[in-house]
C-alpha cells in the first residue's frame, strides 16, 4: 500500500506523541480517531487529522483504516484490542501489552482467530541502536554475556497523574516504567529461570519502586530498577567475559553507546538520530501488514506474552494486585 492510514483509539498523550512522530514518516498518515469524548477527537482531528469518532466501536467500524494504534490506559488495552481485532483491524497496541498474561494470551489469541496482524508498540526493540545492540551481542565481540544493570526511574508520583498512582488504573512504577528495562533484559537473555524481587509501596497500594534480579540457565544474572518517584540516569549495561556495552541515557531512546574491552580499548556508536523514536514501530508495523504477516520477528507475540508473565511474578513477590483482578 502507498500510504498507510492509521486509526488513533484513545488520544491521550502518547497518541499525540506518536502522531507527531508518524509526520516525519513518509506513506503514513492519521484517517480516524476515536475518544470515548467526541470533543477530544475532535481536537485531536484538528491538528492531526483523520475523521473524529465518539465511540471506539464506530472508530474500528471505519472502513477506510489499515491499522488501529489502541493507546488508552494500561486496563483499556484487552477490551480495545479485541474489540478490534474481531473487527478484522491490524492492531499495534501501546505497552504494557496488557495488565496480566492471562490478557495478553487472550489477545494473542483474537488476533489468531481473526487472523489479523497484532504488535506491542513497544518502540524501543524497533529503534536503530537497539538493531545495533543485538548486533553487538550476536556478534560475541563481549563474549559469552554475563549480567545486565538497567534502571528507568522518572519522578511521576508526586505529579498528580492518575494513572500512575491510581490501582483502579493499573498504576504503579512496574507496569508503565519497568516494562522497559525487563523488555531489554528478555531481548537479549530471554525468560530467566527466576526471579527475585522487592518493592516500596506507595498507600493507595501500587509499587513506587521496585527493584529486580532475573536470574538465567546460562548463570547470567540481570539486576532491573524502576522507580516513579525520582529521577534516575536510565542507563544500561550489557556485560560479557570480553567487555561490556554501556547505553547513555536514555537507554530506551535513541540513545549513544559504545563498547569498551577488557584490553581498554573503545567502540563509540554515537547516536545522531532526529525525532522522538515512535516511527520505526510504525513502519515495521505496516510492512507487517503489507505482507500479510500476522506477528513481528523482533517482538513476537511469544516475546510480549512471556515479558508479561516475567512482570506478573514481580507482582505476585511484592503483593501489588489491581482491584479489577480476580
């Protein structure tokens, strides 16, 4: 197809940013989008384009769409997709993928069913450093890889934003910001063996930080930190017996990086990358699309449903469960 027409359904601030990103992409642009407020759509239309929907039904009903970007809150994320996905709409869903695992495969398995194209919009895996670090890694100039340290820590609790910090709404550092560091851990270790992990909680009950040890059948181990109540340098460090590849912050965005060896010498891979890093998922999506694929290599639907289950045994050890829940 020559232009890919993308549907926005939730027009929050994520949507905007991805929209924002989508202009800087040749053969992309916005058709539809839909608010459970007729007004925001509509105000979202006006300075992005597409029609203004007020119901997601009636969004994922439009058939002049190629693909719907579902970028509500983390709980709206299951209904949204499958609703969608039964609509016979390609859907890149914003991450965390789903509240719990037990979602996810229900989303995995609509878009089976359906046999309709399904993505996590988790845009750092599609970026051109992180193709870089798997590279590196696949390439064994680190050696045999032995452990990883990632952080991402914001200060957001005190901000006000209700999503963050209300249960109802599946707040927590774990979900929206932790998501990313055990993202990296799983792309270049895979599922880890066990897990071990700790948490302060904030007194509406969701983690206001947390921090993890993955451990893997290899003996590497991945030390993970998330926190909302600070800001933190979000860095990364991938280490092996021959050296370690160390990711400037913001680890998660593109980002400059370089590889140091234990004979003391220096790989620089600067980052000269223009934008917010929202795009790549987008294109990659489309080509899915394109080719009648249902699941991306770079993140397959096994990826996203096996990160989930990592982060709900992180929530079973520090006891954070959402009142919706069973």
């Amino acid at each position: 197809m020559s232009n890919f027409s993308w549907a926005i359904l939730g027009p929050g601030g994520i949507a905007r940013a991805f929209a924002k990103d989508l202009a800087l992409l040749d053969g992309h642009s916005i058709g539809a989008v839909g608010s459970r407020s007729l007004s925001k759509a509509e105000n979202f239309a006006a300075e992005f384009g597409g029609k203004a929907y007020g119901s997601y039904e009636e969004l994922v009903s439009d058939p002049s769409v190629d693909g719907v970007y579902v970028a509500t809150p983390h709980p709206g994320h299951h209904g949204n997709v499958i609703m969608a996905l039964n609509a016979g709409k390609p859907v890149l869903c914003e991450k965390p993928f789903a509240v719990n695992a037990q979602q996810a495969q229900e989303m995995v398995d609509a878009a089976s069913k359906n046999q309709v194209a399904l993505m996590e919009a988790m845009w750092a895996r599609f970026l051109p450093h992180y193709a870089k670090v798997r590279e590196i890694v696949a390439s064994g100039v680190l050696g045999p890889i032995q452990s990883i340290h990632a952080d991402h820590g914001q200060r957001l609790a005190d901000q006000g934003i209700a999503r963050l910090i209300d249960p109802q709404l599946a707040g927590g550092a774990l979900l929206d910001l932790g998501v990313y560091p055990v993202s990296f851990a799983h792309m270049i270790l895979g599922n880890p063996t066990s897990i071990t992990s700790s948490a302060v909680m904030t007194d509406k009950g969701v983690d206001a930080q947390t921090s993890m040890i993955f451990s893997y059948s290899n003996g590497a181990q991945a030390v993970l930190t998330t926190t909302m109540v600070e800001q933190t340098p979000c860095r990364a460090v991938v280490a092996g017996l021959n050296g370690w590849l160390e990711i400037d912050r913001t680890f998660y965005n593109p980002a400059s990086m370089r590889v140091v060896q234990n004979d003391g010498s220096v790989t620089e891979y600067p980052s000269s990358y223009k934008g917010h890093g929202l795009r790549e998922q987008a294109q990659v999506f489309a080509q899915l699309v394109a080719s009648g694929a249902l699941e991306s290599e770079i993140l397959s639907w096994k990826d996203t449903v096996d990160i989930v289950k990592s982060m709900d045994t992180v929530r079973e050890q520090i006891g954070l469960k959402y009142p919706f829940e069973n």
